[in-house]
C-alpha cells in the first residue's frame, strides 16, 4: 500500500506540473472515472499508467481500494481500513494520526 499511495501522490504531483507547463490552471478534481463503491472498477487512472482495480465495502477485500465517493478511497489491511482524500490536488490519510504515520 505504501508504494501505491506514493505513486498516487507523485502522480498527482507529476498532472500539477504538466497543467502549469501547459498554461492550465485547472485544479485536478478527479483521479478516475470509476463507479462508487463497485468492484472490479479501475481507480486511478487519470494519474497512474498501472491499473488498481477496486473492491467494494460490502467485500472488503484485503489488500485493495474501495472508491467511497468523487473524491474519498479506502484501503483494506487485514486488522482495518485507510482513509485517504483528495483534497486541494493532494492525495492524504484521513485516518487516526498514528495510522497515517504508519502507511505514509
């Protein structure tokens, strides 16, 4: 999970850079086009050129996301779940602090 939240982040941070350069001051908004809290769904997209496929929170699989609106995932360890956001074109944990230190 540590690597996929990292490459999310520079994915982010890579979109940012590449919408300045163009002259577009676009805040970025969205990172896929996936469907909310449905399996099988291809999340990330829009900033990663690798695929993650989505579970939902009825499976809760582990080891996986879960979209839980436009902008809020999930991710599944064997013991609880992750919240992270996309908040001001920044990808972050919004779980307890001691759980954010732990997987960022």
């Amino acid at each position: 999970m540590k690597s996929e939240v990292y490459l999310i982040q520079n994915g982010i941070t890579k979109l940012k850079s590449k919408n300045v350069l163009l002259g577009n001051s676009n805040e970025i908004d969205s990172l896929d086009n996936a469907s909310i809290n449905k399996k099988a769904e291809k999340l990330f997209s829009e900033i990663v050129d690798f695929s993650v496929t989505s579970t939902d929170t009825i499976e809760k699989k582990i080891g996986s996301w879960a979209k839980l609106s436009s902008k809020n995932y999930t991710f599944y360890l064997p013991s609880n779940s992750v919240l992270f956001a996309l908040e001001n074109g920044t990808f972050v944990c919004k779980s307890e602090e001691n759980i954010c230190k732990e997987v960022e």
